[in-house]
C-alpha cells in the first residue's frame, strides 16, 4: 500500500515549457486535491476534484489545469511555465472529506 | 476564504518541555485539523476536532476547541527532538451533501525542540 505517490520529485523547467506533474493513490479515495506551498504563504490550493471526471478551481488556479480520468490519478499540468510558479506541489486525497493524506511533493523551479 | 492562523511562527523548547501552539480562524466551520511536516516531507495528519467538541486526546497530542472564540490549541506533553517539525491547523469548510469539501491552511509553526 504506497498511499499517495507523486512524480517526479524534482524539475526545472525554463520559462514558458510545459509539464505535467502525476499524483497516484492506491486508497480507493473519492477526493483529491493539489497544493502548492511557498515559503512564508502555507499551503494553498490549486485544483481539487471529488469523483472521477470531475474537477474545480481552488484558490490559486490560474495557470494551472488539471485533469481525473481515473479515480486513483489527478494529474497537474502547467502549460507555459513562469517563474511565479518555482514552488513545491503537493498532491493528497481524501476518503469523502475528513482526514487528507499527502505525497512527498515535487519540487519545481521555473528558469 | 476563511483561514486558521496559527501562533507563535516559531517556538523553540528544550526536550521535556511542553509545547503549546494556538489557530484562530475566521468563519464557522464544521471541524479544525492539526498536521505535521517534517522538513521537505509531505504533511502528515495528527488529529481532527469537529465543530461539537471541546477537546479531543491522542498519545501525548492534546488539542482543544473553543467556537465561541473561533480558536484551537495543540499541546504536544513531554516534547521529544523527534516532535521538530512544523504544525498547521487547516479548517474545514463544510461538507455540503458529500460534494463539496475543501481545507484551508494557515501558514504553519515552526517547533524546535533542542535536545
């Protein structure tokens, strides 16, 4: 039982790239959600999604997309990168509310 | 949107000390989390209080509530070097028919415990 794995778990990027960043879980969880955390500014929500197929804005969206095909995947996509976004992401999930479980995160710097 | 804050931003004991953390927050809300990062680790749940309680227990964690204040504290007894980590509150805002449910976190206290 790995939890909540996310890849990669490091990369730099150069402004206006692309990537994707892939969150897995293997708990059968209905919600997933992706964080980002800057120094100084605790975590803030990015995207978050509460079944398959769907998908909602959190407090900082912009730039970001995301996608749930899969129950257990939620995938973060960053279309043209900026260094605005040179941040560690955190992907969890969640049974149905309550208690979050977290990945290790991805460190990402933006050039 | 509403936010837990928490006090002090940093808090440095010795071990064997007790250690005392506090999150205010803003708006009603349906239950308070308290988790753990050690650094450059992903968070890690220590304890949930809902909205109707006033204090909840677990190993030396104790962690109280208080709504009429709109605050939370984290006791951590006997403080361990393993306990340095930082601690977030993170609110719950509701749970709308099992569609809706998001946290919100506050920016986090730093606590050194020196052996």
């Amino acid at each position: 039982n790995a939890g909540v794995t996310q890849t990669p778990k490091f990369r730099v990027l150069k402004t206006g790239q692309s990537m994707t960043l892939l969150c897995a879980q293997d708990m059968n969880h209905e919600y997933m959600y992706w964080y980002r955390q800057d120094p100084g500014m605790g975590l803030r929500l990015i995207h978050y999604s509460v079944g398959e197929g769907t998908t909602a804005k959190g407090e900082v969206p912009d730039g970001y997309n995301v996608s749930r095909l899969k129950k257990q995947n939620f995938l973060l996509g960053l279309e043209s990168a900026a260094p605005s976004q040179t941040s560690v992401y955190f992907c969890a999930s969640s049974l149905k509310g309550g208690t979050q479980y977290f990945g290790p995160g991805t460190r990402l710097t933006v050039l | 949107s509403q936010q837990g804050e928490e006090d002090p931003q940093a808090l440095s004991i010795q071990e064997g000390e007790n250690a005392t953390m506090n999150c205010s927050y803003k708006t009603s809300i349906n239950n308070l989390q308290w988790y753990r990062q050690n650094s450059g680790r992903g968070l890690v749940h220590l304890i949930l209080i809902r909205s109707n309680e006033r204090e909840k227990h677990s190993g030396r964690l104790r962690v109280t509530l208080d709504t009429s204040k709109k605050s939370s504290s984290l006791l951590i007894t006997a403080s361990r070097a393993a306990d340095t980590a930082s601690y977030f509150c993170a609110t719950g805002d509701g749970y709308s028919g099992g569609s809706n449910y998001k946290l919100t976190f506050g920016k986090g206290t730093l606590l050194t415990v020196n052996p």
